[in-house]
C-alpha cells in the first residue's frame, strides 16, 4: 500500500479537476489538511441529492468511493450532518450537477 495524498492537497487537485470540467463545486466544510476525510455531495438539481465517501473495499483489497446517501436533498444533508458530528476533521464537498458528474471514477481520484 502506496504512502497516502495529504487531504488538502487532494481536495485542491479535485477541485482544479472539477472546475476544468465546467462542474460548479464548493468546499462547505474545511477537514484536517493531512488526514481529513472527504465527503462529496452531488446535488442534481431537482431536489436529489447524492453523497460520496471513502471506504475500504476488502473483496478489491482498495479504497473505493461508496454512496453515504442519496435521495431528496434535505436527507443526504442530514446524513452529512451526521457524519459531521462524529467526525469535526471532515472536509464537505459540494457539486451541482443535473448530470449527477463527480469524476470520482476517474483516473487519479479513485
């Protein structure tokens, strides 16, 4: 297992990625620069919502991006709430895009 990105650093090149694309995107909430967790939140404009985090996939021995919540807007943000509370260091990113575009799939931010 390789050495880990620092979580600013990631989130910097993310949101760099993120505007090249012409996706509109936020940072509501700062996490720890070195070892902040990541959540990224894709509002689809309709009032759904769909949230992002980092897990550990033991079956593909990697760290994959999981979905935390989706549906309407005001639940995925109490779930991003929730996970706020237990964990002050998080960072919150925020995407509004109708096509539900992340680019979490891509190569560099899987």
């Amino acid at each position: 297992m390789g050495a880990r990105l620092a979580s600013g650093v990631w989130v910097s090149a993310y949101l760099t990625r993120l505007r090249l694309a012409d996706i509109p995107v936020y940072v509501t909430a700062r996490g720890d620069d070195q070892a902040g967790a990541v959540v990224v939140k894709c509002a689809l404009l309709d009032g759904r919502a769909r949230a992002y985090q980092r897990s550990y996939d033991f079956q593909a021995d990697a760290r994959v991006w999981m979905v935390l919540a989706e549906g309407p807007e005001p639940e995925v943000d109490a779930a991003i709430d929730r996970a706020r509370r237990s964990d002050p260091d998080l960072w919150v990113i925020e995407i509004e895009d109708r096509a539900g575009r992340t680019l979490l799939d891509e190569d560099g931010l899987r």
